[in-house]
C-alpha cells in the first residue's frame, strides 16, 4: 500500500499541495441539528436554511464548504484542516496524513475532474455518513449530550460539570437540548426531509458508501425507515454501532446485508476490560467482544471495522487491546480475511483536557514502546494499519501539549482532573477499581 498511498499523494499534489479530495466527495451530516463537515477532523458548521430550501443538496454543498474548497484548488491551507498540517509538519516520509488516505478511496478520474468543476455549484458526495439522532445507550467519556441521549440525561439529572476552564470543558455545562432542537422524539425535523428527499432523487444513485452513525443507529426510527427504503442498492452500507445489542437486534443488523453488495460494521473500542468500560460508560467488555466475534462468525460476509480513540483515557491498555483483536483475527483467520477486525487508530482532540499530549513524556515514551513491540512482531496486520500505529506511536512522543490548541496544559489538567472525578461519581465507577494502577499513581499526582 505504501506505493499506492506515495501514488495518490502525488496525484493530488499536482492539483495543489494542500488539496484534499474528501471536501468535495466526503461528507458527515448531523441531521439531528443540522451541521455538516468534510471529514471527522474539522470542526462542523451549521447548515444555512435559505440554501437547504433552494436545493437539499446544500446538507452538504455549504458556501463554506465552498469556499474551502476554493482555497484548497489555490494551495492555501485550510485552518480547519489542522489536523492533517501537524501530522505533515512532523516531516517523516514514512507516514501519510489522512489528506492522502481520505483521497485515496476515489479513482484518479473522479479527483482530477475536480479541478474542473464550477466552484460555486454543489456535487453529490461519493461517500456520506449521517446521523439522525442522538439516541444512545452508551455515555462515553469523550462524548458529550449534543451526540448521546445517556449523557443528556446525565447533565439534565445532575446538573452541568463543574469548575472546568478549558474550550472542550465547557461542553459539558450543557443538557444537549441544542443537539436536538426538534424535541426528544426529533418530530418536525426539516433536515432529515431534504435528506430523504435528496437520496430518493439523485443521492442514492451517486453514493459510493452511506454510513449511518449516531447516538446508536440501532435505536433510531430514522434508521429503520431508511433500511425499509432499501432495494438492492449499489451504493455500499455501513453502520456505526457499539454493538451493546441483544442478540435479536444484532441478528436484525446484519439481516441488512440482504440488500447490498458489501456491508460494514463500524464498532468503537481501544482498551480493554475495566479500563474501555470506564471510557464508554455502560459498555460491557465481554458482551461486546462477544458480538463482535458472533456477528463476524456468524455473517462471514460482513467485514467489521474497530474505530480506536486513542485518549489519556484509553491509553494504557492500547496495547493489551491491540493483542486481544490480533488473537481474535489468529481464532478465525481459517474462516474470515485477515482484515476482519480491522482497526482505525484516532488520536483524540477534543476536548483537549482528554488529549494523550497531558500524559508526562515518560509514560507516553513507554506505551510508545510497546505498540511498536507488538507491530513490528506481527504479521496479522495491514500494511495501512502498520502505518497508522507506528504514527500513532511517533506521535505519543513526538507532540506535546502545547502543538495542539490555545489551551494551557495547566487548564487541561485541571479539567482532567475536575472531569474525571466527576465522572467517576456520577457513573458509580470508582477510579481505583477501574482504571489501571499505573494511571491511578499518576492520577493521584494531580
């Protein structure tokens, strides 16, 4: 894959050395309260009306993005593309940014006809995550109300965080009303009926891959309208889950396959027993590598996806996960492709307080260590995976706190701290019984 990825990158230089194809042909669209983005690493916008109202496809074709887009075909560095800047600022040519990875899924024809579109008209997007509500059983640590129902019960019945001095901390002052301005029950939402009308029409025939994401799909009833729409598509299907799913509905899920040619599932996880049930309050580690198993065994055709977030949370058993997904691939390599179980590696950003760049340069020096250990003594991973770890692992050493945002370490600090105790509290999960040992000595240093 490294000549392909070198392939791509240059392809795309050629266009300009800060193009990236996912503005144009990739788009994730909050249809609870209408936002979009271009990927999962810029911040999302709100999605003016008038344009929806003269044409639906303005869900994803913003003036913003728009203008963007204007300023990628020019050279210019997007500032909300800063994620990507970082990582090629690092100057390793042995690690990709996601520019080259977002860019890579389309055919070499579909981005360099990019250049000569019209600017300032829409494009239908070739690969779309949506989301229709916040419903979600889970409350994950670096989630907040605006996306899951379970923390907006939480701030609605306890009251907002306290004492949290940070960007990211103020999000969790709020109950999420603003993530659901049409009502628990999402009635009357006028996003989500120019996007129906916008996938009945010219959408669905466009799409190379819709995703669906939440809240949890599998307790959205825009969801389920949606699957009963489908009809043999051509498009591919994912769904983003967090598969803490009774066995009828998971056996519902993967039923979906009937219609389509390839469909994902998307799952969430990157640290194991304890420690993932602390940062996704309300997992069941067990039950969810479970499903994960079951559903892989059982739907040999379904190809699953792990997305890791990689947070000063979930770091100190990155490793221990990282070796309990390679022994499930070594359990059923003889029946399914070696790249079920497939894993993304996320760095966290925000909020900045959970970021790995806290941790003292010590303990990320050693976690660091290890995931390289692990890679370069595998050959159960892909070359993309390969890839992604030892950036991840560079990363843990070579970034601090100070590289990422206008937050001061101090603040983020003693927002980690204020939130987590918090937290703990309000999830009846004490820290000590959760967490590992090395994080408590280090938590208890604060």
């Amino acid at each position: 894959m490294s000549t392909d990825l070198k392939k791509v990158q240059t392809l795309i230089n050629t266009i300009s050395p800060s193009f990236c194809a996912a503005k144009w042909y990739n788009a994730s669209i909050w249809l609870n309260n209408g936002r979009t983005a271009s990927c999962h690493h810029p911040l999302a916008h709100f999605i003016p009306t008038a344009e929806l109202f003269k044409n639906p496809d303005a869900l994803h074709n913003t003036g913003i993005k728009k203008d963007i887009r204007k300023e990628m075909l020019n050279g210019d560095r997007p500032a909300e593309c800063g994620y990507c800047w970082k990582v090629e600022d690092l100057n390793d040519k042995s690690i990709y940014s996601d520019r080259i990875y977002k860019s890579m899924i389309y055919s070499d024809a579909d981005i360099l006809s990019i250049p000569q579109l019209d600017p300032d008209k829409g494009v239908d997007p070739k690969t779309l995550e949506i989301c229709f509500d916040n419903f979600c059983n889970l409350g994950c640590s670096y989630c907040n109300s605006e996306f899951s129902s379970t923390w907006s019960a939480d701030i609605s019945t306890n009251g907002p965080y306290l004492k949290m001095r940070t960007n990211g901390g103020q999000t969790y002052k709020n109950d999420g009303q603003h993530g659901m301005p049409f009502g628990a029950k999402n009635e009357g939402n006028f996003y989500i009926k120019k996007f129906f009308e916008w996938f009945s029409t010219s959408l669905r025939f466009n799409l190379q891959e819709l995703r669906i994401s939440g809240g949890e799909p599998t307790r959205s009833p825009d969801f389920w309208k949606l699957v009963d729409s489908f009809d043999h598509e051509t498009f591919n299907f994912a769904v983003n889950t967090n598969l803490m799913v009774d066995e009828i509905r998971l056996a519902k899920l993967a039923n979906i396959k009937q219609h389509f040619n390839k469909f994902d599932i998307y799952t969430s996880g990157e640290s194991i027993g304890k420690n993932a049930e602390f940062v996704r309050s309300g997992l069941n580690y067990d039950v969810w590598k479970s499903n994960l198993y079951n559903l892989q065994i059982q739907s040999p055709e379904i190809t699953t996806h792990i997305m890791m977030t990689i947070s000063a949370l979930s770091i100190w058993t990155v490793p221990e996960f990282l070796m309990d997904i390679l022994e499930l691939r070594e359990q059923t390599r003889s029946v399914i492709r070696k790249d079920s179980y497939y894993m993304s590696v996320n760095l966290l950003r925000f909020p900045s307080f959970q970021s790995v760049t806290i941790l003292p340069s010590d303990i990320r020096l050693d976690i660091s260590k290890k995931i390289c250990d692990i890679v370069n003594n595998t050959s159960l991973l892909t070359e993309w995976e390969q890839n992604s770890f030892l950036r991840c692992a560079k990363y843990l050493t070579d970034v601090d706190a100070s590289y990422e945002d206008t937050d001061s370490l101090t603040d983020k600090l003693s927002d980690f701290k204020n939130f987590i105790t918090q937290y703990s509290e309000r999830r009846k999960m004490p820290i000590e019984e959760y967490m590992p040992i090395e994080f408590n000595n280090w938590f208890k240093s604060l």
